[in-house]
C-alpha cells in the first residue's frame, strides 16, 4: 500500500481521518489528474494534542500542516496557529510525524 507507513503513525499516533482525498486510493484510472497530481492528500484530527493536520503530497511536494483545535476555528488566532513543513522524502514526512504524535502528552502544550 502505497504511504502505508504515513497512514500506520496516524493510527499509532491516535490520530483519525477525517477526510482522505489521496489520488492513489481514487476509483478511478490510476492515471486522472488526482492519481498523478495530488497522490496523498488528507485531514487527521489528533484530539490529545488539540491538532489537525492536513497531510499531503500535491505536485511532488510533501508537506504537513498543522492547526491548534483549541481555538475557535474561525479566528485569527486559529489562522495564525497553522504552520507548515515541508519534507524531501516519505522517511522524512513519517518521523515528523512520528515524533509530533507519539511525544508524551506534557510536551504537547
């Protein structure tokens, strides 16, 4: 399965899918638009660290976006909480995510 690993941390992590638009896993011919442009593309939502994370790899870039869910989703201060990462590779995207799931819940704050 193609990012099994990806979705696998999530899933350790404690993180759900919400919404999974990835190409790969698309009805459809492996070649439309969405298999070849946007491969990965979903939202997770990790409630013991107050995240979401939007999760993709759209014309060969890999990156996570994160939100604090904490704060009203329609403020500013929600905007101003997103940041974004970008990786070179899947290993790197998976120990990222890895290391922002699994830490204690403490460091999390």
């Amino acid at each position: 399965m193609k990012y099994k690993k990806i979705y696998d941390i999530l899933e350790k992590g404690g993180a759900s899918i919400t919404l999974d638009h990835s190409g790969w896993r698309s009805a459809y011919f492996p070649s439309d638009y969405a298999a070849r442009h946007r491969p990965l593309w979903l939202v997770a939502e990790a409630p013991r660290l107050h995240l979401r994370l939007w999760v993709t790899h759209e014309f060969g870039t890999l990156r996570v976006t994160t939100a604090d869910t904490a704060l009203p989703f329609d403020s500013r201060a929600y905007y101003d909480s997103q940041r974004r990462r970008t990786f070179r590779n899947q290993r790197e995207m998976a120990e990222y995510l890895e290391t922002m799931l699994c830490r204690d819940k403490k460091e999390a704050v």
